[in-house]
C-alpha cells in the first residue's frame, strides 16, 4: 500500500503547484484571453460571412415582465446584406451588438405596433445607427400611425446627448445629419396585407393582425429570393396572418401560456397584489397560446415555428415542455421556443434552416 500513498501524495502535490501556477499566473492568463478575444471579434464583419439567403437574429424573446435570459421583444433580418429590425425592446440592442449585426447597414426599423416593450431600445438602437453605424441621414423608422409623435419623442430626448456625442467624437464620426430617426406612417393595410418595400427580390408586407385595444398591429413578412419568414408581431390567431404567411420556411408566433399566467395571477391575487392579478387576468384576452401558434403554423403551411415574446419568463429550458403541453402535437413541422442569441440561416437556393446559438 505504500505505493498507493506515493502516488497520493504526489497528486496532491502536483495539484497544489497547479492552482499555486494559476493563481500567480492569473492576471497573465486574463491579459492573453482578453487580447485574444479582441484580435477575435474587433473589426470583424461577422455578418458578411454568412452565405447569400435570409438571416434571423433574435435579439429579443421576452415580454414586459423580467426575465433574466431574454430581452424585449426584437427580431433583425439581413436579406443578401441588408439589414432591417423588427421591433426593439429594451436591451435587444445589446443583443444585436454581441451578435455582430451588421449596425453599419441598418436601413430600417419595422415596429409591429406601439405598445413599448416593442420599442423601448429605439434610442440606444438609434443612437448605435447613428455613431456606430456612420449614418449620414436619419434612421428610418416605419410603423402604424402614431408612430412620428414615439419617434419625435425619442429625437426630443436624445437631443442634449447628441450634443455631446458631437462634442466629443467630432463631426466626422458624428454627423449631425444622420442624428436621430425619421418617422415613416404605414397605413393601415388591407385584411390580405401590403407590400411596403420592394427591391429586387427582396420585399417586406405588412399585415393586419388583431391586438385589440392596440389600434393597429402589424404583422411582416420578408421574402428574399426563394425564402420567407414569417413575423407575427402581437396577437391573437389571426387569420389574415396565416394566409399572407402561407408556405413560409419559418413563422416566428408571439406566444403566452395561458395556464402558467393564470397561477401567477391567483398567487398575485391572494397575496393581495390586485393591480399584478388583474393584468394577468387580462394580457391572455390579446395574446396566443402556444396550441394556437401550433395551429397557425400548420394553416400556413410553415416549415417550422419558433416562438418568440414569450410569456411568463422561464427561468430555464427544464421549463419548455411544461409551456408546450401538448401544442407541438398541432403542427407537423418542427416547434421551438426561440432564445435570445439565436441565428436563424436560410441560404437562398437551398431548403436548409439552420439554427444556431451564436451567442449566450
Ligand atoms: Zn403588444
Ligand atoms: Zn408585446
């Protein structure tokens, strides 16, 4: 048994050097990981290395309440090499940074409708456009009517830091030109939707879906080359959105589970916090259980459903066939439920739909 001894012994003798070199070298080992990272990720166009075809990056997955690993609601789009979001919620845009959105070739911003956890990141997204992106002119931002008094509102707030970011960085960095954003009303489109860009193969429609009291809300569809997604934006089923989504590669569907809101809202109610109760008793009425957003999927045809303003937060992914139930049985195709960091690639030309983690 003496050898037994010997070979402990000298375990931990070479664990203590270990952790003695890792604690003495610590700071050497940060220095070198940090620059690495850096020589990594600085300067790099990670968005023109994707393939030509239409890419995904989902910047926001979560809803009004707090959920620690999603951000407000936040869909971007490059088509070919252009660039366009959907919907900002708050934090989403630091979202798009980390997953090296392409800020410098932001052409427009799509809002769904003006409830705000849709566009509470429009300053920071406006102000990335703007500084981080060279713009020269403002940023478009189209939305449903209403949208130029949340726009002015946002121009009106940024106003003194643009000064300052002017002050700073200069006027060639910060053109004054392209400060702020510029407000571009859709119109309400007919039940069967309108095109509002078109470009060569790419073109983008907006849909009338059903958000009541929400005035108007959108839903988009983006078709580039031979590829289509799908965005529901907020509400109920909707038929005029299944229809104009017929045959896409991938619908992302808003989704609350109805059941899951439901428990809070008692909890809420018997711990006497009657206004939280009663917004959860009322927020299922404008929304779409997961089962719905199965049956809208399978309607149109998709090929595959992800969800995405997602209600209530889920802490984590042990949650996810608890939120499901039984609603992947309603659709044909595969069903998941989006994550922030996501990269949805569809190549143009082909039938793949990869979906990647680019980021946590
Ligand atoms: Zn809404
Ligand atoms: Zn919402």
């Amino acid at each position: 048994m003496k050898w037994l001894g010997r070979i402990f012994l000298a375990l931990i003798v070479v664990a203590l050097v270990a952790s003695g070199a890792f604690v003495l070298f610590k700071r050497r080992i940060g220095e070198t990981l940090f620059a690495h990272a850096v020589e990594e990720n600085v300067g790099r166009d990670r968005a023109a290395e994707l393939p030509d075809g239409l890419h995904v990056y989902m910047c926001g997955t979560g809803a009004p309440m707090p959920d620690p690993n999603r951000a407000g609601a936040c869909l971007a789009v490059l088509a070919g090499q252009r660039a366009f979001v959907f919907d900002v919620g708050s934090g989403s845009v630091r979202v798009l940074g980390r997953m090296g959105f392409p800020m410098q070739r932001l052409e427009r911003v799509y809002l769904t409708h003006l409830h705000s956890d849709h566009f509470d990141g429009l300053g920071e997204l406006m102000l990335q456009a703007w500084v981080g992106g060279g713009r020269d002119t403002p940023l478009p931002i189209a939305g449903p009517p209403g949208v130029s008094e949340v726009v002015d509102g946002f121009n009106h707030a940024y106003r003194i830091d643009s000064g300052y970011r002017i002050a700073h960085h200069g006027v060639e960095i910060a053109n004054p030109a392209g400060y702020g954003g510029m407000a571009e009303e859709i119109a309400p489109p007919p039940p069967a939707g309108q095109v509002v860009f078109q470009d060569g193969d790419l073109s983008i429609t907006a849909v009338p879906v059903s958000h009541a009291p929400v005035d108007h809300a959108y839903a988009y569809i983006v078709r580039y080359k031979d590829r289509a997604v799908a965005i529901s934006g907020d509400t109920t089923y909707n038929d005029n959105f299944v229809a104009a989504a017929n045959g896409v590669d991938v619908m992302f569907h808003e989704a609350l589970n109805e059941e899951m809101v439901a428990q809070i809202g008692a909890q809420a109610q018997a711990s006497g916090q009657r206004a939280f109760a009663k917004i959860m008793s009322d927020i299922p009425g404008y929304h779409t259980p997961p089962r719905d957003a199965a049956r809208a999927a399978e309607a149109a045809h998709a090929r595959e459903l992800i969800l995405y303003h997602v209600i209530p937060p889920m802490p984590g992914a042990i949650l996810y066939d608890a939120y499901l139930g039984d609603a992947p049985r309603a659709f044909s195709g595969r069903m998941r439920i989006g994550e922030d960091g996501m990269l949805v690639s569809l190549p143009a030309g082909l039938r793949e739909i990869s979906v990647t983690q680019a980021v946590r």
